[in-house]
C-alpha cells in the first residue's frame, strides 16, 4: 500500500511533535511515523532517577506550557513522557507507530518513505530520529578484553544494575562494587551522583568537569543558545554553542553528591585492563562496571539512499535544510540543525523555521 502526503516526518518524539505542530497549523497533509510503540521518544528509556535540568515552564513544546511535576522543580523523565502523550494527542497529530522507516529514496519528483508497514511518497521529508538509538562508546586500548560488565547511559536504569541484584552483578558478591563512570557531561554526571552512595565510585572525565552556578539552572542554556541565534541572524560573530556555558547543571542530586564529597573526578584513564583500569603513570583501579556516559551519534542511516553523509556522520545543513537534498529538513539531533535544537524548548524555533520553509516550497509548487 502506498500513500502520498506532503510531508512523512520521520520519528514521533518531541522533535517530530513540535514540526506536527507547526504542520498542523500550516494546513499541510502529514503523517508522522514513529518506531516505538508508544508515545514519549527517548524520555521511555532513560534511567530511573533522571531530572530535567530546567523547570517545567522552561521545557515546553510550542503551544503549551509543561505543566509543572507536584513536588517537583526538575520533572522527571515519566512527567515528560505524559506531557508528550497529551501533547500529541491534544494537537491530533498523526503519528503512526511503531512504523519504522527503513529508507528514503528519490522517487522523480517526489521522496519515496519504504518503512516495516507500507510506503509513503512524499513531496517533503522532515527527519528527526534523535540519537537515543545511536550510543557513542570511544575506542580505548583493552575495552575489548574487560571481563566485567560495560553499559552504556543507554542501557543504565538503577544503581541495583551494577550493585546488585542485576544483569551485570555476578550472584554471591558480597563486597560493594567498584564501578568507574566515565565522562563529564550531564549524564555524567548524574549517573555518578546516582551510584555514589552505594558503590565504589572512579569518576573519569577528560577534563575537569564543568559546573554551572549553583544559582542558575539550565534556563542559563536557552538563554544562551537564544543570544547565539541572534547572534548568527544579525551577522555577528558565533557566540558557541551551549556548552561554552560550562557542561554540568548542578541539579540537587549532583550538587548533594558533590558536596558530600562523593563526586572526585578523575583525569580519563589511558587503558583498559581485563579487571579494571589504568592511567600511564602507572596507577590502576580494578573494577567490576564501566559506565559509558559518552554519548551518542545521529541516527541517520533511512537517510542513507540519499548520499548526503558528510563529516562526523552529519548532514550538511543550512538551518534545517539539507544542502544536497532541499526537499529534506533535519530536527533535533544537535546544535548544528539550529541553536538548542535537541531539547524540549528549543526544538520549537527551528520546528517552525522548518516548515516555513517546506511551507512556501510545497504552496509555491
Ligand atoms: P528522540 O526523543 O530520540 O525521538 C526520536 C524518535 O524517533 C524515537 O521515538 C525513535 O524511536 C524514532 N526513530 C528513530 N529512528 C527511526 C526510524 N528509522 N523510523 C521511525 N522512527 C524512528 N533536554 C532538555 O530540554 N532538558 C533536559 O533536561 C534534558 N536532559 C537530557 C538528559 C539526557 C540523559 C539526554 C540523553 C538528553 C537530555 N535532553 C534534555 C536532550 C533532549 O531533550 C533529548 O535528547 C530528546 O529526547 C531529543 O528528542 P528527539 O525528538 O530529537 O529524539
């Protein structure tokens, strides 16, 4: 069955809902194909503890305000993934799921959507597939040969994964465990803060980590990331990206860990033993977890048929537009698809960039 549409967006998180959106109110003929079951994106998986780094009324897609967690400053991972859920089903987005798009082809005049559930033609593709599905983990000498357990942010839900009882808890262990958590961002961070009671805890970060002020939360980020999109609309010199702001929101989880003490960072090992870590001056610390809080990568290979792979795995990009390909638009991902692009309120600005654009391509043609 094939259907024809003016624009598929693919992925039907808070990137592909913002785009809906703004598509809705463009009065444009979409679908949004989404390969989890259920609504929410990346929010579904992430570990159990996690927070926003900025209040609700900070973190809201456009057209309505996240409402704010009873009790809670920072909403948790599961009041996003409700707001997400009302938010689609409040703007009557179209979103099909779980439809997972396999590929993007050229198709005449048209791009060809082939996905697990049917064909979709389309006269404009927005991609916004995230990362969540893409973890990065760096090539360090001897990962391979480590005989404890090794996770990704990813695959972390709890202390108990690595303290036990869990997957990566040998049974009978009686002693704590000694687990290194490496990198020094958010996620960093928090999972650090998250273990630092209940195990023996190596930070390791390739540099000193970088705090906010205590005093000001991740609405210092949007704040930022809006001066830098001026900054770039006038001409003017970039301003960096967020992370020139410093990389750590002290949220008060991190902040109670760091302050007891319990967050020492460590300069990032140089190897990786079969029982642990060690740095080139000799120093080793033995371990029974890796933590890799390193990142993650576009996810990007539907996108693949088009051959618009450029440097680090991106699209070329002007704005959201992908320079080789005008009929596609790119959301989310990071800052190179627009300033704060790949979080909740900063989705909303290029969202609708985007689709003002497809807009006057699609009215035009
Ligand atoms: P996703 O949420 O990953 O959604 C993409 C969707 O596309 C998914 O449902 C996926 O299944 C689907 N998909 C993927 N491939 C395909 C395919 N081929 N076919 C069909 N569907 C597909 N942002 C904030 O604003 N505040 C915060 O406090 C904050 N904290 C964060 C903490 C962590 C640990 C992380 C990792 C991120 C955080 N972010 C935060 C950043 C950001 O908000 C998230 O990364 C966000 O989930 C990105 O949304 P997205 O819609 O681009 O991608």
């Amino acid at each position: 069955m094939t259907q024809v549409v003016d624009v598929v967006v693919i992925g039907g998180g808070q990137a592909g809902l913002a785009a809906g959106y703004h598509l809705r109110r463009a009065g444009l003929d979409f679908v949004i194909l989404d390969a989890q079951p259920t609504p929410g994106g990346a929010w579904q998986h992430t570990w159990d503890t996690l927070h926003l780094f900025s209040p609700a009324a900070f973190s809201s897609l456009p057209g309505r305000l996240m409402p704010p967690q009873p009790g809670e400053t920072y909403p948790d991972a599961a009041h996003v993934v409700s707001y997400l859920t009302d938010y689609e089903q409040r703007y009557e987005l179209p979103v099909h799921r779980p439809v997972r798009v396999a590929g993007v082809h050229r198709d005449g005049e048209l791009l060809r959507v082939g996905t697990d559930s049917g064909t979709w033609l389309a006269r404009a593709v927005i991609s916004a597939t995230g990362t969540w599905s893409r973890p990065f983990v760096p090539a360090v000498p001897g990962r391979a040969d480590f005989q404890g357990a090794q996770l990704h942010t990813v695959e972390y839900g709890s202390p108990r994964d690595v303290a036990g009882p869990g997957p990566g808890v040998p049974p009978g262990r009686s002693r704590r465990a000694r687990v290194i958590v490496v990198g020094g961002g958010n996620s960093g961070a928090q999972i650090a803060a998250d273990l630092a009671y209940e195990t023996d805890l190596t930070w390791g970060t390739p540099r000193e980590p970088r705090y906010l002020a205590d005093d000001i939360d991740g609405r210092a980020l949007f704040d930022h990331a809006t001066a830098r999109r001026r900054a770039l609309d006038e001409g003017r010199t970039d301003t960096g990206g967020v992370a020139s702001l410093g990389d750590i929101v002290a949220v008060p989880p991190v902040r109670e860990a760091r302050d007891a003490g319990l967050l020492k960072a460590q300069p990032m090992f140089d190897r990786i033993t079969p029982t642990g870590v060690a740095w080139a001056d000799g120093t080793t610390a033995e371990a029974d977890a890796i933590i890799w809080c390193t990142g993650f990568r576009p996810a990007l290979a539907h996108l693949a048929p088009l051959g618009l792979r450029g440097p680090r795995g991106r699209i070329p990009t002007a704005g959201t537009q992908a320079i080789g390909e005008p009929r596609l638009h790119l959301l989310g991902y990071g800052d190179w698809t627009g300033p704060a692009s790949a979080t909740l309120i900063g989705v909303g600005r290029p969202a609708r960039e985007a689709v003002r654009a497809l807009a006057g391509r699609l009215g035009a043609a």
